[in-house]
C-alpha cells in the first residue's frame, strides 16, 4: 500500500488537530512532527531527514507565521530528500490572512526540484497573543466552537482532494495581498529568534514545569520552580497559551486576554513533538 506522510508543526494545537485529522481519513496515512524531526537529523550527524520508497504522498500542515512558514519548518523542508515523483500537499493554519507562505513554501521545494501540487490555507484561531490591542479570543469564541463545523467540513474535502492526488493552489487574492503588505511590514522585517525578554511567569506560577516541557525549541527550563528564558524564543506562543494558570505575560501586551489552544490537542500531545 502506497504510504502517506504528513509532517506537522503545532504551536497551540491547531495545526496538530488538522494533521490527526486528515490521517484519520486517509489510508496508510502516518504523522510525524516536524520539530522532532528537525532534531533528529541534527544530532544524528547532521544527515538529512529522507523518505522511503513506500511514501508516495507527502503533506506538511503548520501554522502560518508573519505570512510565512515558520522558520523551522522552512529549515526542516529545506533538508528534507523528497523523491521527485513524490505527490505534496499543505494545508497552512492561519488566524487571518496567510500572506505568502504558500508562495514561499513553492520556492523552497522548487529548488529540491519538487512542486507543490495541492496547497490551501485553514483559517482557525489568531493565536498571536502580543500582536493586537484587542483581544482575539473574544472574536473565534475560547473553544473556538464558532469555527469548528467549517473547520471539520474543509478538513473532509481536502482529504477527498488528496486522495484523488488532485492539483490546486489556494494563491493569494491580490487585494487582500496589498493590506497585509502594510499590515505586516514590520513584522515581516523582523527576527523575533531569540527576542524573550518581555516574557515573564507571574506570582500565580506553580512551577509545574508544562511551558518547558512542551516548548519545541526548549526555550525556557525551570530555577528555582519558575520558567527563566533561554534566549531562543521563536514566538510559537504555546506556553503562554498552554499555562493553565495564565502565570505567563509578555510585556504588558498580553494582560486580560483570554488564553487559547486547540480543546481537542493535550499537553500530552504537545509534549510528543
Ligand atoms: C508568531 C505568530 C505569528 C502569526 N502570524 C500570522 C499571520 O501572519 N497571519 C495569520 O493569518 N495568522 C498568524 N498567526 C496565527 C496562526 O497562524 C494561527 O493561529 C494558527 O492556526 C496557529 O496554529 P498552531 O496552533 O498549530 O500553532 C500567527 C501566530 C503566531 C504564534
Ligand atoms: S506552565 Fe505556567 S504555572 Fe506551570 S511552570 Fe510554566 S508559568 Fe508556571
């Protein structure tokens, strides 16, 4: 039987639900995090992640960042040794518009000598705490229960299309491209790796240990039972919406605003990447 992969990366579950969802309705299908991965090829001797023979499908779902993929996720398809006759699928998890990361993740595969054959964006959740005066949350509901219906039947049509190997690319409406452009400028121009310093774990923080424990990048580790930071940061923002103290704010930006991840996605699961 033919194999599917799909390769996913999840700050705050919901690009995880989406991936456990579409192995669910594809035969053969198996997931595989992305940041595990990553690891993987570097510590063993830096080779490259490969792809077996069996694997005739390959698909990557992962949320959308600053209209681009995340870095890892471009790092890690960057390495990636994909046969050229391997059928690639993405589905982008995106809180508003998805800028160019379909665009981009063209880019990358094209100069492995691969395409992208069927790519389209899922709009859930702006998980993206620090971004907005207002609070995002109060938009999508905290269970994010308005979207759900849409949310499973797109899911359930993308599996349909995938399983028909069929070619199509959700490219980016020209209007809506122009009013991110000036939205994003200066984020877009912006390398948040490494900048934590406005994180910081509040007097209610129990010294569980769950920010640490499901951060990908290992960004924080615990002292003295709370988090201190690493420099490292990449801004998944899992931890601060993970917490279920809500210890965690950056700067003042984040106070008040309602804390989300997917319902359905544990910190179990997130600790599996
Ligand atoms: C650092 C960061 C940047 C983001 N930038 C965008 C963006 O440019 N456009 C967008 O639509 N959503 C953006 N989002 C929202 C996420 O793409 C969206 O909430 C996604 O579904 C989260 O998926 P996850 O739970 O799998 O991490 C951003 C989220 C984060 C954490
Ligand atoms: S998850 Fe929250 S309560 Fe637990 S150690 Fe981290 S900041 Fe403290």
């Amino acid at each position: 039987m033919s194999k599917t992969i799909i390769y996913y990366f999840s700050g705050t579950g919901n690009s995880r639900f989406v991936a456990e969802r579409l192995k669910d309705r594809i035969t053969g299908a198996i997931i595989k995090p992305i940041v595990e991965n990553a690891r993987k090829s570097t510590i063993e001797n830096a080779q490259k992640s490969t792809i077996d023979n069996a694997t005739k499908s390959i698909g990557f779902t992962f949320p959308c960042h600053f209209g681009d993929m995340p870095y890892i996720v471009k790092d890690f398809i960057g390495q990636l040794e994909i046969p050229a006759d391997t059928y690639i699928f993405a589905v982008v998890t995106r809180g508003g518009g998805k800028g160019d990361t379909l665009l981009n993740l063209q880019e990358v595969l094209s100069k492995k000598g691969c395409r992208l054959h069927y790519g389209v964006s899922m709009r859930m959740q702006m998980t993206y705490l620090p971004a907005f005066y207002y609070n995002m949350m109060f938009l999508h509901g905290r269970s994010g229960s308005r979207n759900t219906q849409k949310v499973n039947d797109k899911i359930e049509r993308i599996s349909l299309y995938v399983k028909e190997k069929r070619e199509f690319i959700e490219w980016r409406n020209p209007i809506e491209a122009k009013f991110e452009k000036v939205l994003n400028h200066r984020l877009l121009n912006f390398d948040l790796r490494g900048l934590d310093s406005e994180f910081s774990a509040g007097e209610n923080c129990s010294g569980c240990g769950i920010c640490a424990d499901i951060c990908p990048v290992k960004s924080s580790t615990l002292s003295d039972g709370k988090p201190v930071w690493q420099h490292n940061c990449t801004h998944f923002m899992g931890r601060i919406n993970y917490c279920s103290r809500e210890a965690i704010e950056y700067g003042g930006r984040t106070a008040g605003k309602r804390r989300y991840h997917h319902p359905q996605v544990t910190v179990k699961m997130m600790k599996e990447q």
